[in-house]
C-alpha cells in the first residue's frame, strides 16, 4: 500500500466562515491556521498548499484570558536604531482586532513559501459584514 502525495493541481479549496464573537483569540488561531494548512482533510501533504480559504467576522468581539489585555505585548522594529515599538493589546483589540489574530495565525504557520500562501487566503473582519457571499462560504460554529 503506497502513501497518498496530493499533487498541487488536485487541491480542492473550500470557503468557511467563522464567527469570533465570544471565542477566545488563542484557541480561534489554531482553528483557522488548521484550515489554512489543509489538516483538517484526510488528503493532506506536507510539501504541498492544500489549505482553504477562510473568513473570520466579529474579531472585535474575540477575548482574551485573564490579564493579557493589561500584560500582553506586541513588539515590532521599525529598522532604524533604538525604534523599538510596543502596543498593549487592549489598544491593539480595541484598534486593529483583525491585526491580533492575523499575528496569532501567523506564529502558527510555517515560515516558508507555503506559510506566506496560505496567509494571503486569511481574510478577517471587524464587524460582520463580509464580501464573499458570491463564494458560498461554509458557516463553521
């Protein structure tokens, strides 16, 4: 018996929506990097994209646990010496709530060619209002 290698031509993309009203951001990270990759088909390949496309609404209703809000920080490097940024995640759920998860789903994903692709099939929103009605998505709970 051979093991299935999917071929990047044979993949099938599905659209799903998610609703992240009341979840928390952690646990709504791996839901949405699993479809990203393809895990959750039994078709899955490592070496190839086999991921969906994926919708998140309602990311300024996503939650955090405990004391993240006041403790957690995100950190980026502006590239020049000494600009070290640093935004409290109260401001940056209250602000950007899209920008929180992208960077959670983005530390759960591979850093190569494959990560970058399938992070460009991520697409998150504020409110619940989305444009991809014409693609049929699939309602996930």
């Amino acid at each position: 018996m051979s093991t299935y290698m999917a071929k990047a031509g044979e993949v099938e993309r599905k659209w799903y929506v998610i609703d992240a009203s009341g979840k928390t951001l952690g646990r709504l990270a791996v839901q949405v990097a699993d479809l990203l990759r393809g895990k959750n088909k039994p078709t899955f390949t490592p070496h190839v994209d086999c991921g969906d496309f994926v919708v998140v609404v309602n990311a300024d209703k996503m939650v955090l646990t405990g004391k993240k809000l006041e403790q957690k920080y995100y950190y980026h490097h502006t590239g020049y010496i000494g600009h070290m940024k640093s935004v409290r995640y109260d401001n940056l759920m209250a602000n950007r709530p899209e920008m929180a998860l992208e960077l959670a789903v983005k530390g759960m994903i591979p850093a190569n060619t494959i990560g970058r692709k399938a992070m460009t099939r991520l697409h998150v929103y504020k409110g619940a209002e989305h444009k991809h009605e014409a693609q049929k998505p699939i309602v996930l709970e």
